[in-house]
C-alpha cells in the first residue's frame, strides 16, 4: 500500500507499450504503475514514475521489484514459471499465477489442456524428427504449420514449410517444435475478457483481427457481420477457457473462424494488441480492466461506446520523407477524428511503433481512415 495515498500499488513485470499504457490507465484510479525494465529507455520506463531497474529472468531482481506490492502481474508471458511459483509462495500475490500462465507459455501445454477441455483447436502434434513431421503431413497434408513451442510472438517462431525439405531447415533451429495443421479458415477473430479474483467476469465485444507477415495490423470492432450466435460462442467460450484456467486479469482469446466453427488459435494473458481500441471505444478499457481485475475491484461496463471502431497498428519507420513528428503534424490535420498512440520506441522495420483508432458509424469507412493515418505514420505517402 502506498502510504502517501492510501492505495494499492500494482508491479507490472516488463517495460513495453502494454505496461505504457497500463501505467497512463493507473493514473486515473491514483496510481502510478511500479515497473520492472531491463532499460531505461524501455516504452514504459520513459514514462512511468516508479521504473526498477532489473531482469525478469533474475529472480532476485523480481523478489527485490515485488517488495512493496500489493499486486505483480505480466507486460509479457516470459518471466519463469518457477520464479513466479517463488514470488507466490514468498507471500506475493502474483496475477495471473504460474499455473494459469503457462498456458500462454507454452503452446503444447496449452493445446492439450484445451483438448481435455472438449475446446476446438487446430489437429496438432509435438515433433522432433523430419520423420514426426512426415507422419503428420501425410495425415494432414502439406503445407504444415511449425510453431516453437515457447518463446514465439507476433510471427516470430512460426513457419509454414511446404515439403520435408523446408521442415528439415526449421528442426535446424534447435527449438521444441509443434506440428499444427494448415487450416482453411474465413478470419481471424479475437475474443477479450478479463475476470477478477472473485470470479467476475467482464466480455468486449468479439473483433476480427488481419494479420500480416504473423503481425496484427488491423483490428475491426465490432467483428463485421459476425452474427450474434457466433459472436455469443466465441464470448462464452473465452469467458470458459478464462475460469476452467483460473485466469485474473485480461484473457485474449485468438481465434480461426472456419467453415465448421471456431478454433482457438493462441492465448495471451495479459492486455492485447486485439483491445487497444478499447481505451477510445469502450466504456472501460482492457488497461483499467486489467488494474480492477488484479486488484479485486469490481469490473467496469465493456459497452462499446460508437457502432464501429477500428485500430491499426504503425509499423517500421520513415525510409524517406518527413521524420516522425511531422507526420504526426499532417496526419493528425488530416484525420482529426483520429486518436494517435506513439510508444515512444525507437524505430526499426516491422517494429510497433504505435497504433491509431478511428470510431465512427460506418465500418468501411473508419477502417479506412485508421488503416491511411498508420501507413502514413509508417513512412507512407499522404493520400
């Protein structure tokens, strides 16, 4: 507890644009967000009041970060299972805990226990050898989709080879490998809740994500012409997965819509890129949502708060052209509907710099305006 205020303070492991953005949410429920970076010009160190210095894979550093916590929870899913196990078992309440988050660690854990579950998820096997990878494809056909196991994320440690050749390369890597059949599917959609220690539940509103290269760009909310049944499904079934695995905090759901129903594609347990609309279009947003979860405050109305809203996410950096900052003098001239996030990040290709949201009546055009403002501020050419 703070002593100055009287209210609790919440750690977030990591430094990035999640815990940025985390830490402009506490300051509305008077606090400022404790956070662990591994360096000071870390999205969020730049900005955070009480930045600590430190490892999260040290966990003398994470016992030094905890003390004084009233809650620790996750700006990514890499801290070890064991040092949170540690943090929990030293008296700290940690959230979500080791036996939740693992799920989000580590994706043949997670796929088998949401096949005890009775929960759909594309047909899958762990492999080690281009034998293993054979004996699936001639069950499930070429291509196949190889994942690493742990320690994969936006594209990174997922390959889709087409022959024994090409997997043979991926087996070179060294990595704990999963075989996951290439699925035919409509979308992608995501869906987000988040639950409280007490077993509140609170569900936005089902989105459908578009990914390119294995990185979210776009983020359409409400799913365009998703229909009520299967928005429903997919919100029960995220809301399940969320109690079955005792999650607390912000559970995203990632989701294949297929021709025969829906698959879960990945979890992550913490805010997501799939909610950022929230913190425009939203009654209460995925970052506040996340703070009352792990505090055990009552949950916040998920209303969306305009028809439709869309997100797209700024990638890699200016090749020519203006510099950052005059651009966001021509884009915000251009879209002045349109609410700009910049994490403060250094610039390199492919990197999420930030993201823009647009909310408005029409689908088509919010979209528009979202996807033109970011490609611009990723070095495109002013329309």
């Amino acid at each position: 507890m703070d002593a100055r205020t009287g209210l609790p303070v919440v750690g977030m492991v990591g430094g990035g644009q999640l815990a940025r953005m985390t830490h402009q949410a506490a300051i509305a429920l008077g606090q400022s967000l404790r956070i662990l970076a591994a360096d000071p010009t870390e999205s969020a160190a730049l900005v955070g009041a009480h930045v600590v210095l430190g490892d999260h894979r040290s966990y003398a550093d994470l016992e030094r970060f905890a003390v004084g916590c009233d809650a620790i929870t996750w700006d990514h899913e890499h801290v070890a299972g064991e040092d949170i196990r540690r943090l929990a078992a030293a008296g700290h309440t940690v959230l979500p805990g080791a036996d939740a988050l693992v799920h989000a660690q580590d994706k043949r854990r997670m796929r088998a226990r949401l096949g005890e579950l009775g929960v759909g998820v594309p047909a899958w096997a762990p492999v080690v050898t281009p034998a293993d990878i054979d004996a699936f494809a001639q069950e499930y056909g070429w291509p196949v989709v190889l994942k690493a196991a742990t320690g994969g994320y936006d594209g990174r440690g997922v390959w889709i080879v087409g022959d024994r050749a090409e997997a043979q390369a991926v087996l070179g890597h060294g990595v704990a490998l999963l075989a996951e059949q290439h699925v035919t599917m409509l979308r992608e959609l995501a869906a987000v809740v988040a639950r409280s220690p007490y077993g509140q539940i609170a569900a936005w509103p089902v989105v459908q994500t578009v990914q390119r290269d294995g990185i979210c760009v776009e983020v359409l909310a409400p799913a365009p012409g998703l229909d009520d049944a299967t928005a429903i499904e997919a919100q029960r079934l995220a809301i399940r997965i969320a109690g079955d695995l005792d999650v607390v905090g912000v559970l995203a759901v990632e989701l294949f819509q297929t021709a025969d129903g829906l698959l879960v594609n990945e979890l992550a347990m913490r805010p997501h890129n799939s909610a950022h609309w929230t913190i425009e279009g939203s009654r209460t947003s995925q970052f506040e949502q996340h703070l009352r979860a792990v505090l055990d405050y009552p949950l916040g109305r998920t209303d969306a708060l305009a028809p439709a809203a869309a997100m797209a996410n700024v990638l890699g950096a200016p090749a020519d052209g203006p510099e950052i900052d005059e651009r966001l003098h021509h884009a915000m001239a251009r879209w002045p509907g349109a609410k700009f996030h910049l994490y403060g990040k250094a610039p390199r290709p492919g990197r999420k710099l930030g993201h823009v949201t647009v909310l408005g009546v029409d689908p088509a055009a919010v979209r528009a305006d979202a996807v033109a403002a970011a490609a611009y501020l990723s070095g495109g050419d002013l329309e």
